[in-house]
C-alpha cells in the first residue's frame, strides 16, 4: 500500500496529506495544510447512528462483588 494506492486522496502523491512546518522549539512551530475542497460535488453521506438498543433488552446482569485491591471509598 502507498499513497498512490491507498484511493483516499484524489492527488496521492503526498501534497494534501503533509504540512509544511517551520520554526525552531526557542520559537515555537508553524505548519500549514492547504486542503482543497471540492464544492461542485453533491453531498452524501450517512445520518446519525440510531440510539439505543432493541426493544426490550435487559438492563444488563446483576451486580457483583468489587475487585480485590479496589482503592478503599472509591477514590483512584
């Protein structure tokens, strides 16, 4: 696998995908991306996953002992 081959983006030879950075760590960093976006193309897409599960499922199992060497009250 490449980036010529990975059919993510449509340039694949790395333009879009790496940042042009510069500075120094006494001066701090700047990278830039240009990314082109492609506004003559219709929109697609899913909508938002459905929530929540089957009607009627359990609430889940009962509860059960803590695991041994559980900090005391709860705290971590």
């Amino acid at each position: 696998l490449t980036l010529k081959t990975d059919n993510v983006f449509g340039d694949d030879g790395g333009v879009h995908q790496l940042a042009a950075t510069t500075g120094s760590p006494e001066a701090g960093y700047t990278s830039t991306l240009t990314v082109p976006i492609d506004t003559s193309t219709e929109p697609t897409g899913g909508d938002a996953p459905g929530g929540g599960g089957p009607e009627g499922g359990s609430g889940g199992g009962p509860g059960g002992q803590p695991p041994s060497g559980a900090p005391a009250g709860g705290q971590q």
